[in-house]
C-alpha cells in the first residue's frame, strides 16, 4: 500500500480549492527548500519530489507551494496504518505513507482485499491510495511503482497492480535493472558494463560470473531478478532502521551548531526508540558536504543502546573522525539499525543511570501530551539555532 502524493492529498483535504492545481509541500525556496510531495498537476510540469523547490518554481512559476505540516501527515498516516491493521496482524510500515501487508491467510483473492482497503481508506480518510499485489514484497513494489507510473494526467493514480503468481519473471523482464532494490546508479553503471540492461538480461545472465563481479549481492541480484525474494513480512517492531537528518538553510561550519543539531537529532530518535521499546547495536552518521558530496559512517556497539547522549557521543565522535572541518556542511544526520527489543542497563553506558531512564520517561510522555517544543535541554536555550531555519527532508 502507498499513498498517492500523501502530503499534497493531506493538503487537499484540508483546502479543497487545491484540488487539480499544481502545487508542492516542502521548504521554502528563498531558504534552498526542497519539493517534499507535488501534486499531479505540478508534475505535468516536470516538477518531482527532492528537486529544490527554486527549481520547480521556474519549472511551472505558478506552483502554489505549501510549507510541510508533519505534525498532520503523521496524524493521518497513524489513521491509515490502523485500517489496514484491521486486515492483518502482518503489517510493515516503510515509511509514513508505505507499508506492506501479507494478507495470505486471509481467504480473499488479494486484488478484492486490495480494492476494499482502498475504497475503505478514501471513504472513512478521503485519501487515494495505489496498491501492488504480488507473491513476495520484492514485485508487489516494483508492481506498485510501475503502475502508478503508467497513470496518466492530473488526478491521482489510485492502481491496483497484480502480478499473479508465477508471472514474477516475465513481469520483470522488460524493466529497467535500475527498477530493482538494491540497484543504484552505480550497480547499475556496473551491470551496463556487461551488457546488462533490463531485469531479463539479469535474470539470463550466468549467476557465478556475477558472483565474480558482486560477491555476495551477485546471489541476490541474480534471485531478485527471477522474481525471486523470501523476505518476510515484519511487522515494526522489527523495523529495520530508523534514522533523522536536517539540511541547513546555510552552510554550516561551526562545530558548536552541527553538535547541538546532532544532539537534537538524537533526543528525536531517542525519544523514538524509547516509544517503540527499541534499542539498537548500530549508529550510522550521515553528511553532506555543500558540493553535495554525501557520506555515511557507521559503527557497531557491543552493547544496544536508546540513550540520546550515548547516540550524540557516538555519532559526533563518528563525525569528527571523518569530517574534514575544511568544507561547510550542508546536511547532518543519524541513523540506527540493528534492533533489540529489551533495553539492557549496560555496563558500558554505567554512568547513565536508573535516575537519567526515568528522566527520559518524563521528557517523552510531555512531549506526547503537549508536543515536542514543550521542554529541550538548558544548554539549547542560550544557543543561536533558532536563527538557522533548518529544513526537514523526508
Ligand atoms: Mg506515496
């Protein structure tokens, strides 16, 4: 499931003037904003979602652009996610607007399940909805995408994609080899080196000259080409990664703003983890220089951890270590994967104690009740952030 251009529709809803009109959700041109969802009618323009928002408006000068309302996406996202978990148990959200379902012990044919979640969620949410139906998650999102690419025109594509079982392979075929996961632009270079163009060519290629060439992700390559994929269905507390990230309405040098952006972007995904009874092994930093060259450098703990200090400790030493301090950075985040569902008191984190947990416990449930601005750290009060608008990117 994938909702259609999911802010503009959550706009609309709430402005029904917008409806047909070209106009985008996201930052502010004059600040470097980005085109964070645009509505069909704004893509007739060429104007597409992560292209600056300066751009778009030069694409199609009557854009109305409207500034991100998160607060209300994440209210009708929640609102969408618990239709479909009235369906099923097995429910995997990828993001605020995509989630798959594995519905294969519901004794419906999938396409009817499909269409009557559909017209579930446009009548009781009022949003459009495409759907990619499939035997594994690998083709019911490729599916997903393909049919909405077909959709034509100005009002939202509301598919319902179905690749019956066995048809996987030659659904394929023709696709672009970039169409599947885990094959970027470079891959993708790669495999046009040999020759390799569509998913077919990949599907028809000799396995072990691409194990040769790609190691391990030859094997998979060589699978997700024959429409192959035994990933399961797992539900979000198995969630794979979570991650938050700010790009700056300047370039930023000073390392007294990047560390106190880091340790807002920690006390986020803390406090998230800590909602989800999460902790995770792995931290992963993130940056972008303003040539647009991006990095990211992660490292393993012995030990989960959901602690803000121990992510803004590790992530801003893992920072350090690599940033050049020469160039001005552009974007800054971190990210953590590797989940534990228990939080252990560690050894290794001792000097946080029982006292700081419940601490956090108290800072988490203010936030929930009166939003996130309702309480910060002293040390932020006295700091100059404020005045660098910072841009969320989705
Ligand atoms: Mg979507």
């Amino acid at each position: 499931m994938d909702l259609d251009a999911f802010f503009c529709a959550v706009e609309e809803l709430n402005n029904p003037s917008l409806k047909n009109k070209a106009f985008a959700v996201g930052g502010d041109p004059k600040t470097r904003g980005v085109v964070s969802s645009c509505s069909y009618a704004a893509r007739q323009f060429s104007v597409h979602s992560a292209m600056p928002m300066a751009q778009a408006l030069r694409l199609c000068p009557s854009l109305i652009v409207i500034s991100t309302n998160h607060h209300r996406y994440s209210e009708y996202s929640k609102a969408v996610m618990s239709i479909l978990e009235n369906y099923s148990a097995l429910i995997e959200k990828m993001s605020i607007d995509e989630a798959f379902m594995d519905v294969s012990d519901i004794q419906l044919m999938p396409g009817d399940i499909a269409r009557t979640i559909q017209s579930e969620i446009k009548k009781k949410i009022g949003l459009p909805t495409s759907f990619g139906v499939s035997v594994n998650k690998l083709v019911a999102k490729i599916a997903n995408d393909y049919g909405k690419k077909q959709h034509k025109g100005i009002s939202y594509p509301e598919q319902i994609t179905i690749v019956n079982p066995g048809m996987e392979k030659s659904f394929l075929a023709p696709l672009s080899v970039g169409s599947l996961w885990g094959v970027g632009e470079k891959t993708q270079q790669e495999l046009k080196k040999i020759g390799i163009h569509t998913i077919g060519d990949l599907a028809s290629y000799d396995q072990n000259l691409l194990v040769n060439r790609f190691g391990k992700h030859g094997v998979d390559l060589f699978k997700h080409a024959n429409g192959l994929d035994e990933r399961p269905v797992v539900t979000s507390h198995e969630r794979k990664s979570l991650s938050q990230e700010v790009t700056f309405t300047k370039d930023i040098e000073s390392e007294v703003i990047l560390r106190k952006t880091m340790l807002r972007l920690c006390e986020k995904l803390g406090s998230h983890l800590r909602h989800e009874g999460l902790s995770a092994y792995t931290i992963k930093v993130k940056y972008r220089y303003k040539d647009f060259s991006t990095y990211t450098r992660q490292i393993t703990l012995p030990e989960p951890t959901n602690h803000d200090m121990v992510l803004l400790d590790t992530g801003w030493n893992l920072f350090l270590k690599y940033w050049n301090k020469i160039n001005a950075i552009r974007l800054i985040g971190i990210g953590v994967s590797n989940f534990s569902s228990h939080y252990q008191q560690l050894s290794l984190w001792d000097s946080f104690d029982k006292k700081e947990m419940q601490l956090f416990k108290i800072i988490d449930s203010l936030k929930d009740k009166y939003g996130k601005d309702i309480i910060i750290r002293a040390s932020d009060l006295s700091d100059k952030l404020s005045s660098y608008d910072i841009e969320e990117e989705i």
